[in-house]
C-alpha cells in the first residue's frame, strides 16, 4: 500500500473566532499588484494601505510670515499615519521662531525651530522670509491615504506600517495587477494569535503595537 499526504489549505477557522457580523466586519479591498512577479497573501495576513509617499503641505492663508516650509526627501519616516498633520508656530521672533507639531488626531508630536531641519515621521525646514513669522502661523502636511493594501511592514514609511485589516482569504495578486480581496477591517470580532501571519524579522514589541492598532478597531487577538 502506498502511502501519501496532502498539504490541506489553511481554514478560516484557523484565524476567526468570532465576529458580530459578516456584512459589517468584513470589506472587499483591493491588493496590490505584484511589482516583477506574482505576491501571494497568505489568510491572516496583516495589512497596510501603500500611499507611495504622497506628501503635499500647503500654507495657512492668513500666515503673517512669507518663510517657506520645504519637505524633505523623503518627507516621512517609519510610523507616519496618513492623515493631516498640523504645523504651528508658537511665537513670534525675528528671523526665527520655534513651532510644534501636531498628528492628524490632533497630538503634539515634536518641536522644531525655524532654519532647522525637523526629523519626525514628517520632515521637513521651515526657511526664514523677509516678514516675520507670527504666532499661530500655520502649515497643513497631508499624507495622502492609500486605496491599495500591501502587507504590513512596522517598518514601511509608505504608509503601510499602520496596521488597516486582516485578510480572510489566501489572495494572489498577480505580477502587474491588483487583485480583490476579502479582509476582516472592523469588530466587534476575536482572531486567534496562531492565526496571524506576521512578517519576517518582527519584534514582540512591534506584535504588540500590531495588536493594540486591531484592538482599536475592535478585533481583538486572542
């Protein structure tokens, strides 16, 4: 007698505990097209919006200063949540000025000075003008959010480093074009920890920011 195994593919079941409701959990998203060759995910992947680094800042109207605010190359770094980051300066000193920096959910998150470069998860140099700036003179940086999901890199300074879902099914998206896919993106919902697949070389410490980013969403990972 011959004898013989099959690798049996890797069951929902496997990931999903539990979820209040399919039609409110559960998106269709679309992947990312494979770049040079076919990019299989794998059920239980964590997944990140790519935005290719879309970054524009603009200006207040009312600003009293003519300084130029220029971002940097590249203008965000490991961590950086799309969204609209404030800029604001705090007081007014002539040919100078210290400002601080505000996350899209509205919490400072460094302070600079005017002629210095600023090295956060935005970058950028506030120049000097020929008119002083002012206190609460102003600049909006927008990182654009992606439409397209890629997996989840701690790491990534595309936007993907922010965890957005968990994908429900084995999806292939094949060399030059985006493939749909049905992801878990809301709870309330369980996920099993030995169901995760998570990226080569990640940290506990990044497995635990992973996590508090579902839990947020109401998927929590037990």
């Amino acid at each position: 007698m011959h004898a013989f195994s099959v690798a049996a593919p890797k069951l929902l079941t496997a990931l999903l505990a539990y979820e209040v409701s399919q039609n409110y959990c559960r998106e269709m998203a679309t992947l990312l097209a494979g770049d040079g060759a076919d990019v299989t995910y794998e059920l239980g992947t964590l997944l990140g919006f790519s935005t290719d680094t879309a970054v524009a800042a603009a200006a207040d109207a009312g600003n009293v200063g003519n300084g130029v605010l220029t971002l940097a190359n590249p203008a965000v770094a490991a961590g950086v949540v799309p969204g609209a980051y404030r800029v604001i300066m705090l007081e007014a000193v002539a040919d100078g000025g210290r400002f601080e920096v505000f996350g899209p959910d509205g919490v400072a998150i460094g302070h600079g000075a005017v002629g210095v470069a600023f090295d956060g998860v935005v970058k950028f140099t506030i120049a000097d003008g020929a008119t002083d700036f002012k206190a609460n003179d102003g600049w909006t940086i927008t990182v654009a959010t992606g439409t397209k999901l890629v997996d989840w890199d701690p790491a990534a300074v595309d936007g993907s480093a922010v965890v957005d879902s968990v994908l429900l099914a084995r999806t292939t998206a094949p060399d030059g074009e985006d493939a749909p896919a049905l992801v878990l993106r809301r709870g309330p919902a369980i996920i099993k920890a030995d169901g995760i697949v998570w990226p080569a070389g990640v940290t506990d410490d990044q497995k635990a920011a992973a996590i508090a980013a579902l839990k947020l969403k109401g998927i929590l990972v037990q």
